[in-house]
C-alpha cells in the first residue's frame, strides 16, 4: 500500500475546519455537494483520496477557494 499523502490529512482538517465555521453537520454539507453523509465522513476521516472534481464541489459548498483546502493551516 502507498503511503498516505500529507494533502490527505490537511484536506480532512480543512474540510472540518470551514464546515464547523459555518456551523453545519456533516450530513447538511453532503446534501448542498450532493454527496452522501458518509463520503463526507471517511473524507474527514483522511480514509479518501477525493477526485478534483470533488474537491472542486467541496470548494464551492463551503464557499471556499480549492486552494483554502490544500492550504496548512497556522492554528
């Protein structure tokens, strides 16, 4: 199995991270990308590699720029 890539982790603590600031669930974002609850999940989980595509739908449900999700955090 290939290691895991650091994007991988960053984009599950991002992902968190802009969806706890606006103060919706897990299941309330995978109904606005529609996107299954549990796929949000494993991707919080750091257990999917997500497709461009998806990270671009993530993006814009979150009403954040691709790059915000790629981006370290300074927290």
């Amino acid at each position: 199995m290939a290691p895991k890539s650091p994007l991988i982790d960053i984009l599950a603590q991002n992902l968190r991270y802009f969806r706890h600031k606006l103060g919706i669930s897990q299941e309330e974002l995978a109904d606005i990308c529609h996107l299954h609850r549990t796929y949000i999940g494993s991707v919080e989980r750091c257990e999917r590699n997500v497709t461009l595509t998806t990270l671009d739908t993530l993006a814009k449900g979150l009403g954040v720029k691709v790059c915000e999700l790629l981006t370290p955090r300074d927290e």
